[in-house]
C-alpha cells in the first residue's frame, strides 16, 4: 500500500500572505478560470460538473451537475413559460453549524475569492444574475473577508454588469444569519433569506423549480462552489484522478479532538481514519469513537479505522458522510454523557414545525440528562430506541433523523455502557422522567 | 428553538416559541395589528378599534415612540432593504442594525422594522424569537459566548463556561454590570461555532479565542472589565458588541476601518497543520494539465 498523502488544492493557497485579498488570489492563479468559462456555452459547464462527478459537500452528497441541470432553461427562440420566465437565483451555504464540521469557516477566510469565482462561474452555467452568500452570523470575520472580496471583484470588473466585456452580468449580496443550525437546511435557508423563521418547506416542489421568492434556485455549499474553478482549470478527468469513481475529488478533512494536531487536511475522498490519525500525529490517548462527518453522522468506533471515508464507504459501514468532521474521542469520554451533550443541542435547534422532532428530542434530552445524573432505569435505553423509531424517516425534515444518530449508534456499539450507568442509580428520589414534566 | 424569556418591554407570551403555528399567544395590544402612523391616531392614549377588512374589530396598536433611530440609522435601512429583490428580505439584517442601536431588540426596534417592511409587529416577533443572535434583552458592552457543544465541552468547554458564570455571577444571557455600561458583559454558551480543531474556543463579539483554558477564560473577562481590549486568535481588533451588529448588518465603516478588520489574523497553526504538513513532504495534487482541457461538447439544443 502505497503512503497517504495529503492533496491540496481548495486549501492550497491558505498560508499564502494575505491569502484573502484579490492581489494574492490573482497571482497564484486566481480568476483565470473564470475567462474560460464565460468563453463557453453555460451548458457546457453543466457538463463539465457532471463529467467531473463532483458532489454537494454540505453533507447530502448530491451529485452538483445533477441539480445544476435541473434549472429550467428556455429552449432557444422560445418564449419562457412557467418556471423558466422567472429569475433564476444562485445562494450559496454558508451557514456552516452542524457539530464537528469546521471547513467552510476557515475557507472563507482564508481564500474567499475562490468563493466568489466560483459563484460567478455557476450563476453563469445556470443563466443566474442574482447570487445570496447566506454566512453563519457568528462567524463576522468570515462576513468581512467574503464582503471584502465581493468588493474587490466589483472594482475589479468580475461582478457588476457585463463581466470582463462577456455581457453576462452578476451581482453578489453577502448576507448575515442570526443563530440557527436548522437555517442550514436548504429550505429553511430560503424562508430565513425571505425574512421568515428558519422553518423548513415541503418538497416538491424543489428550489430547482420553486426557490427563493418561489423562483427556480440553486443551494450549494462553500465548499462544493470553491472546488468549480479547479474542475474548470483542470478538467474533469484530472479532478478524477483523486478520489473514488462514485466519490471523486479532494475533500478537506476537519479532524479535532484527542488527536495531536487536530486541524483541516486536504485528501482524496476515500482517505481512511487511521491515514487521517497518522497525517495528525496520532492519537492522544487511545481512540474509542468518532464521527466521519459531524454529530448526524452515526458514530463509528475502532472496528472501523480502515472504512474509506468516501459516500459509499461510510455508508456501508452504517454510517454516513456527511461534512468530513472527523471528531475523535479517546477513552476518557463517556458515551452516555456525549450522546446527551449532543441530543441537546438537537433540542434546543430543533426549529418546532413537525412533532416527533420537537417532542422526541425533548424527551430524549430529560431521559439522557437523567441517566447521566445516574438516576436512568434498564429500560431506558428501550425507551429512548423507541423515541428514536418515532422520529426516524417521520420527522418533517432531515434534522430530526440527525437526531437520533448518536443515540442509535452509541446504544448499538456501547449498549453495555448505558445499562452500567443506569445500574449505578445513586439513589436519589428518581424524578419520572416521562411522567408530569412541566415544559 | 426555545425561548425562555419574553422580548423585553413586550408582553408577547412565548413560553414555549417552539409552537410549530405562527399565531403564538398574544396577550398585548401591540402584537394585534399593524401598526398605524401618529397623525392617524386620534388619541393616542386610548386604544380604540379599529376595523379590518373583515370586519373583525381588532385593538388599536400602542403607539411605539421609533425616534431612537436618527437619521442615519433610518438611511441605513433604506440600504439594506435596497439590497433585495424583496423588501422583507432585509428583516434579518434590519434586526441587527436595531440591536446595533439599542443593544437588545426592543419593542421599538420591533416597531421600527414593522412599519419599514410593512409587517406586522406579530411578524417581526416571531421572526426575532426564533433565532439566537438576536437578544431580548440589553446586552453588555462585551458579548462572551462559550461553546459547550459535544467537542468542546469533552476539551473543557463546560468548566470554561462554569468558571466565567462564577466569576460573573450571572448565568447564560445574564450581564455582569449594568448593560452597555463599560465593561459589563453578557455570558451565554453557544453551540458549535465551526472551530473544534480549536478547541475549546470562546468568542467575544463574535471573534475566535481559540484553544482556551477555565484560566485563559477569566483573564480575558478580567481584562474585559477592566477596559482592555486583548486581540482575538483570529478575527478583528476587539470593538463592542453592538460595533459587531452594525458588521452583522452589513456595514464595515470607512475604508481603511473595513481594511484593518479583514486583514486581522485568521490562519491559526491547526487552520494550516495540513499545508504544512503537505509541504514539509512535498506532497502536491496531481498536476493539472498544462492548458485548460477543451471543455465537452454540448448536445445540440433542442
Ligand atoms: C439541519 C440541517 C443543517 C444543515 N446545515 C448545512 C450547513 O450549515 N451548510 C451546508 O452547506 N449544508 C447544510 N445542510 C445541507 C443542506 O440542506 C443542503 O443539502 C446543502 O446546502 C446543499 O449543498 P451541496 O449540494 O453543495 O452540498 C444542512 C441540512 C440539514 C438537514
Ligand atoms: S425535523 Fe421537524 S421540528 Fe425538527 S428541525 Fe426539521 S422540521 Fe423542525
Ligand atoms: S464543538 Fe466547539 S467549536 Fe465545534
């Protein structure tokens, strides 16, 4: 087997000085892509991104060309009808907030440009002359950098109208959220970009028909937008020469926790856990669990340090991708107190609109907090299984089956773990957990 | 989302916001209707009704005075709601623009967005509940948010979180010193900001101290009561958090402000461990082709 080695090419330009401002960006290649793409046929691009097989890296994994082509298009020397007559709109995810992942936060601030060239080459392959970067508001000083380089590429000719004399034109309004992991769902995005409540929508219909303002929309990630200008620059089969043939490209990897150097490591997707442990020195401590990509993503334990972390690989060993958040727990961490620090977060993002979720997450936080407390019952850990049946595949929208993910997965590898908790009942006066609990 | 506390200075009962319906129990008369310009009002202390186009008599709104809004504020509005295709677009970033003035959403700030976008003051409610950033009640001059979400907390994000609110004597979205006031502080503990290779990791006004300690932690407050200003990991120079809110709604000052803001430091060592680490190996991604390949052929249009 040959050695691991580390691919960059999104984070190729982050130790670069000043790696965010235009001059850098420009210099060390930047914006050259974009001429070749606004010299061809948009619908080649569609093609390219298919061809490349690039796929969403907000954590869905859908194929981006795929949905790219979605976009209702007028056929030439027809009048538009329908969805096709209306404004198409690009928004870019940038709400980075599910629990591990750290990647498009240090991306926009060190290399926002290759954000803002990738938007102009996307608006530009789905005919898109409005673009929203919707930033997490929590994270300003990614705010800044993204506004700075929207600035710097208006008076620079790369936005505004007519760009670099191709008579495509394209503005870009940087926008702020307010608090709300669920403002990452694509659809809640666009209630929460509309001015509503982070609350998800009904699908179908789709944003590629019926987005923002009910107009045909793309949703993609930060990551997914930076790594267009590369597949432009160097095509489609060089970008295959990295990764999988389902999973191809390179994929940052965000390893934190128990590791040495936790940090974000550039690496084909398909790159192992023990490669990803030895690129960062190794463990502290030795490993118990971890997730392949943020607290959604069921947790794996050391049976699985050889599992390709690709979307298939994760998912055949009954987990999933997700966001490449490799967080790393060593022995010291109790599995029960871990999954309850989870479920509460879960609680208190859970945006309300659908039952199981909003209930469920509320009874598994008091059952969990209780049994941490050391006043958990055997039966319990049913209890809770049966919770997670009820809001797995019923909930309204994806963050309630993210819900029960540590909780599932740490019964299934550390069952034992929760009964001997429960079995170390402190013999307080037990509250009934399910019984007369005033919310 | 939760919310624990009604907005300040309103009497909306949101007990539980969760409520999956946007018609929350509304027991003010503020919240009933849109609200109705001063000359229109005949008495403005006695709330009439007024009739709808139903024919339903709902109570006329209180009069929220908005005048703490100068002149430049309301031009800043005007700009942000000239940003979209749709005015009410600009409610999230109107809400931080308020909170930039007054510190907290208040009832004014409810009112003034209302009447700007042409909602209800119910609307702007419900919209301002939900999300977390957006606070009920005056903030301190400092804004300290502590992640104790899972990752954190396992590195010592709890006992950072436990030592600020002993050291304050506050608990989460509690000031220490009287809001606004030099030196007092907010504390509240935040979910997963997006830095757990650095963890634990506080933020102050929404800039990143990264790899804390429960020490590290009451240093900073220390100094943040006492007037300092110590510089982030990685982020801008300190200000205050209403500065941040007017960054939040989109304004960055004068030019050389923006420049000295964005160029503050963000490339932590964990940030770069694989840069690094790729160059100390000479490790590189397979070179691409000399030329951009010639892009594929589209099939002809139907
Ligand atoms: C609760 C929840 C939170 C999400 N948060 C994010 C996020 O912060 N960033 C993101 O890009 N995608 C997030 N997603 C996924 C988006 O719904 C969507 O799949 C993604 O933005 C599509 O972009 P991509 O195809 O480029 O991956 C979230 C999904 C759910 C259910
Ligand atoms: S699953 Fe339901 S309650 Fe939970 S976030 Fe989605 S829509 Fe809201
Ligand atoms: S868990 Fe604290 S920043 Fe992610």
């Amino acid at each position: 087997m040959t050695e691991r080695t580390l691919t960059p090419v999104l984070t190729r330009r982050w130790a670069a000085p000043r790696s965010w401002t235009i001059d850098t960006y420009t210099r060390l290649d930047g914006y050259t892509a974009l001429r070749t793409a606004l010299a061809a046929d948009p619908d080649q691009l569609i093609q390219l991104i298919k061809d490349s097989g690039l796929r969403g890296r907000g954590g869905a994994g859908f194929p981006t060309g795929m949905k790219w082509g979605f976009i209702p298009q007028a056929k030439p020397g027809e009048q538009p009808t329908g969805p096709a007559a209306k404004p198409t709109y690009l928004v870019i995810n940038a709400d980075e907030g599910e629990p591990g992942t750290c990647k498009d936060v240090p991306l926009m601030m060190a290399d926002p440009h290759s954000l803002v060239e990738g938007c102009i080459i996307t608006a530009y392959a789905i005919r898109a002359h409005r673009c929203f970067i919707y930033v997490r508001g929590e994270v300003v000083h990614c705010l800044r950098r993204v506004h700075n380089a929207v600035k710097e590429a208006y008076a620079a000719g790369y936005l505004g109208s007519n760009i670099l004399g191709s008579g495509f034109d394209l503005d870009i309004v940087v926008h702020a959220g307010a608090g709300a992991y669920e403002a990452g769902e694509e659809t809640a995005l666009l209630n929460s970009l509309e001015g509503l409540r982070a609350e998800p929508r009904l699908k179908p219909p789709f944003p590629a028909t019926s987005g923002l303002y009910a107009a045909p929309t793309v949703v993609n990630n930060v990551e997914t937008i930076c790594t267009v200008p590369y597949i432009v620059n160097g095509g489609s089969d060089w970008f295959r020469t990295m990764g999988t043939e389902k999973s191809p490209g390179p994929k940052i990897y965000s390893i934190s926790g128990h590791v040495q150097r936790p940090g974000q490591y550039e690496a084909p997707l398909g790159t192992t856990l023990r490669e990803l442990l030895e690129l960062a020195g190794g463990m502290k401590g030795e490993l118990k669990f971890w997730t392949p990509g943020g607290s959604s993503t069921p947790l794996l334990t050391t049976k699985h340090m050889d599992v390709p972390l690709d979307f298939e690989g994760a998912a055949e060993a009954g987990s999933m991708l997700g966001t490449t958040a490799v967080m790393v727990f060593n022995t010291t961490v109790s599995v029960p107190w871990a999954v309850m620090k989870w479920t509460e977060f879960y609680e208190h993002e859970s945006c309300g609109k659908c039952t199981p979720c909003r209930e469920g997450t509320y009874w598994l936080t008091q059952i969990l907090q209780r049994m941490v407390r050391k006043e958990g019952t055997p039966s319990d850990v049913e209890t809770m299984l049966d919770i997670c049946d009820n809001i797995f595949g019923r909930s309204f929208c994806a963050l309630g089956d993210g819900a029960v993910s540590p909780i599932r997965s740490g019964i299934k590898y550390f069952r034992q773990e929760f009964l001997d908790l429960c079995a170390q009942q402190s013999g307080h006066p037990r509250q009934a957990a399910l019984s007369g609990s005033v919310r | 989302m939760r919310s624990e506390e009604p907005l300040a200075g309103s009497s909306i009962n949101s007990a539980n916001n969760k409520s999956a319906n946007h018609d929350e129990p509304v027991d003010s008369p503020a919240f009933t209707a849109r609200p109705v310009a001063a000359e229109e009002i005949p008495d403005q202390a006695a709330p009439t009704t007024l009739s709808t186009a139903q024919d339903v008599p709902v109570e006329r709104p209180l009069q929220v005075d908005t005048g703490v809004f100068d002149e430049l504020t309301r031009q800043r509005a005007q700009e942000i709601i000239a940003r979209y295709p749709q005015p009410r677009s600009a409610l999230l970033p109107l809400l931080h623009l308020v909170q930039s003035v007054e510190g907290y959403v208040s009832q004014a700030g409810i009112s003034f967005a209302a009447e700007l976008l042409e909602l209800t003051t119910a609307e702007v409610s419900t919209v301002a509940t939900f999300y977390t950033m957006f606070k009920r009640r005056p903030a301190g001059e400092h804004l300290v948010s502590v992640c104790t979400n899972t990752l954190c907390a396992a590195l010592g994000g709890d006992e950072i979180y436990a030592g600020l609110c002993k050291k304050l004597g506050v608990g989460h979205e509690e000031t220490a010193g009287r809001p606004g006031s030099s030196g007092s502080i907010t504390v509240e503990h935040a979910e997963c900001l997006a830095a757990c290779d650095l963890a634990p990791v506080l933020q102050v006004n929404y800039e990143f101290y990264d790899n804390q300690t429960p020490e590290s932690a009451v240093a900073l407050v220390e100094a943040l009561q006492r007037g300092e200003r110590p510089a982030p990991t990685r982020g801008a120079p300190l200000t205050d958090w209403r500065h941040t809110e007017l960054q939040l709604a989109g304004f960055f000052g004068e030019p050389q402000e923006l420049r000295d803001a964005v160029d503050g430091p963000s490339a932590a060592p964990e940030t770069l461990a694989g840069n690094r680490l790729a160059e100390e190996k000479g490790w590189t991604a397979p070179a691409m082709p000399g030329n951009p390949p010639p892009l594929p052929a589209v099939a002809d249009k139907k």
